[in-house]
C-alpha cells in the first residue's frame, strides 16, 4: 500500500485564493501596474485633470437658474423634511 502523500506549504493554492478560484488578489490599489512608474505619463494626465478642473464652473447654471427663477417670483417652497433630512445628514457625517 502507498501511503498518501502530504502537501508540503509550497504545493496547493496560494494564501487568499478562496474557494477554488484562481484569481489572486492585489494587495495594491487601482490601477495595477507593472514594472517602474511612467512618471513623464503621470504628470500628463495630473496636468489633464488640473485643466479639466480650471474649466469646469464652480456653480451650474443649468441647476441654479430654475431655482433663482422660482425663489424671485415667489413660487419655491422649502419641504421642511427633507431639510431636516438632509441636515442631519450632514451633521452626522461630519461628527
């Protein structure tokens, strides 16, 4: 009779394979990368976002202008919960 072979450390799935799947995990946050960092490719897309930002306005006018429209002639009415709401809200996350 042959006696059953037992799995050294170095055999079987790797640590955090679960389950039976063979995907591994990233202990490394998006995006995965491999090899050195493009740092010239970096600072490209850093120098992207910074115009993207500069360009985009502060206020939009597509969701201010019906509410300035409805406060000037009177027609804007608060809903007492839904500002107690989102109050609170806000309170909370912020403690």
């Amino acid at each position: 009779m042959k006696k059953p072979k037992h799995k050294s450390p170095e055999t079987g799935p790797p640590p955090g394979n679960h389950k039976g799947n063979n995907k591994q995990k990233s202990s490394c946050c998006w995006p995965l990368r491999s090899g050195a960092p493009d740092l010239q490719k970096d600072e490209k897309l850093i120098e992207q976002i910074r115009q993207i930002i500069a360009e985009t306005p502060e206020v939009r006018p597509e969701k201010v202008e019906p509410l300035r429209g409805a406060v000037a002639s009177g027609t804007y009415e608060i809903n007492p919960r839904k500002l107690a709401n989102r109050l609170l809200t806000k309170i909370i996350r912020e403690s």
